[in-house]
C-alpha cells in the first residue's frame, strides 16, 4: 500500500527582513550584501559562530535567497580527507554559496586546502589543480576559538550571534505557531519563552511539543496550562534547565562543594561527553550565571548552590 506523507512545514524564515533578533549582524549582514550585489560581485567569505540553535543554517539559507543564488551544504565532520575538500568544490559553480557548517571540525591538515581556495580560486592536489570559479563559503562553528588563525583571517565577514531577549522569543514564537496552524496565546508564548534558554531552536520544539498535548488533552490552543503541562511532561524547570543541567550543577555543588572541576572530570561524572558539554549545556549554565569557568575548572556561583538547596 502506498502511503503519502504530509511534508514538514518549513518555519524558518526565507528573507533578512523576516529574521527576528540579532540586531548587530543583521545590519552588518544587509550592507554587505547590499554592497555585493551593487558590485554584482559574491559576498565575502562568512563565518556565523555561536550557541547553538541561534540561527546559523537559517541565515545560511537567507543569505543565498537575498544573493539568488545557489546554497551547497555540507558539515566539518564528513570533510576528514583530502579527496572530500576536492570532491565539495568539484560542485561549485560561478557564484555559489558553500555553507560548511561545524567547520571547526575540519582538521587543520586540511585547512590549507580552503585557503587557496578561498583566496586564489584553486586547489592543488598531488601536482593536479582544480580551478574554482568565485564563490562565497559560508562557515558555521559553535567554537571559533578551534579554528586556527590564518582561517578565521580569511573570513571577511565575522558575525557572532547572541541569546535571544524575551521580547524577540515571543516574535519567534507567535510567527512559528501561525506557519504551524496553531494558535498560541500571549500567555502560553510567555511561559514557552521564559524556559527557552534564548534559543529560538528549543523555543520551536517546545511549540511542536506543546501541538500535541493540544491534540492529546482535547484543548484548542496553547495556553497557559497547555504550556505549563508541555514544559512538566519535558522536566523542564522554572530555570529553563534540563534533568542534564540539574545533574550538571548538582556535582558541582553536591559532591566537590563548590570547588573547581575540570571539564574531562565533569564529563566522566555525568556520563557525557566533554564536547557536548562544553557546545549544549555550558553556554546556558554560564549566562544564567550558575556556573563559572575558571582556570582551574569550572566553578557552582552562589546562585547554583541556592538553587541546588530548593531543589
């Protein structure tokens, strides 16, 4: 029997001007491509960086629909050899956009490739070159620091995203449940929006959660109760945290008493890996201002531990 599937409704925004937030790279990002297409020349190579869940892919996408152009994507992880980097530019074409996101795991024996690429127009490989028309790479990292310097300088363009306000969440989520056919009212958007951890990402899944506990408890909408539930059946706090993040503070506080731990140690007592910490939970827990990063460790503040004695 032949089954048909509804396709996913798309929420992310097409155009510069439908993207919510971000203030700063927004404007850098509109001159520049203001200027570009004035000069019908590509737009300088790219890096997005941030948290994770802020937007990189999305303004990715935006950027080659306002360029109208074509987006080729990739991820660090499946360029691990020389013949990947020469395979990805056997792809690209005059005017091109090539978005690698993660690019901070390509490993540095290979960034040389990118930057002849990048600067020159070709690759050289084994005494054989592969001439690249222009093009602009789009690079996407939740850790600019791990990419090595000659490649950060080779991106003319550096936007870093930030947390989303209050505010800016309540735009995303009211758009997101009007492309989702649901209604979301104010109260229900306010209760999603305070435990969203700023992350328009998390913020959306919340929303999709919360469709079905509409669905499933026989409600209309998303209210305040219907979000209250969602947020209770995802063991979600007032806080915005994860049973991950209570874990995370609870050997913090609990079992090395507020004393400095090293994120390898961390990582060992929680059962995750080192990395993942470092890109999912840190960056939240930091600007929550519950946890410190020292050189020594990473250290429970004086909010941490009141909250871990309420709990």
């Amino acid at each position: 029997m032949l089954r048909l599937f509804k396709r996913k409704k798309n929420i992310r925004p097409m155009m510069l001007q439908d993207f919510t937030g971000q203030y700063n790279a927004k404007t850098l990002l509109n001159m520049a491509i203001n200027g570009a297409k004035s000069r019908k020349d590509v737009l300088d190579h790219t890096i997005i960086y941030g948290p994770p869940g802020l937007g990189k892919t999305t303004l990715a996408g935006i950027i080659a629909n306002e360029m109208n152009t074509k987006l080729i994507t990739s991820i660090g992880t499946s360029l691990q050899k020389q013949s990947d980097i020469v395979d990805l530019f056997e792809d690209i074409y005059r005017d091109d956009i090539l978005f690698i996101d993660e690019i901070h795991r390509i490993p540095a024996r290979l960034e040389e490739l990118l930057y002849t690429a990048m600067e020159d127009g070709y690759i050289e490989l084994g005494g054989c070159r592969l001439d690249i028309p222009r093009f602009t790479l789009i690079g996407a990292t939740t850790r600019l620091g791990d990419l090595s310097e000659p490649l950060r300088d080779r991106f003319g363009i550096q936007l870093k995203l930030e947390l989303y306000s209050q505010d800016e969440l309540i735009q995303i989520a009211l758009r997101t449940a009007s492309v989702l056919g649901v209604t979301l009212t104010h109260g229900g958007a306010s209760v999603l929006v305070s435990r969203a951890r700023g992350t328009p990402r998390i913020l959306n899944s919340f929303i999709r959660r919360a469709m079905d506990v509409v669905h499933a408890s026989g409600h209309s909408d998303i209210d305040e109760t219907v979000a209250l539930a969602t947020l209770d059946m995802l063991e979600i706090d007032e806080l915005g945290l994860y049973r991950m993040d209570r874990k995370i503070l609870d050997i913090l506080v609990n079992d090395y008493n507020g004393n400095p731990v090293g994120i390898n140690t961390l990582a060992v007592n929680v059962g995750e890996e080192a990395k993942t910490i470092q890109e999912v939970y840190e960056p939240y827990l930091i600007a929550s201002k519950l946890i410190q990063p020292t050189g020594r460790g990473r250290v429970a503040t004086q909010r941490a531990i009141n909250y871990m004695r309420r709990v």
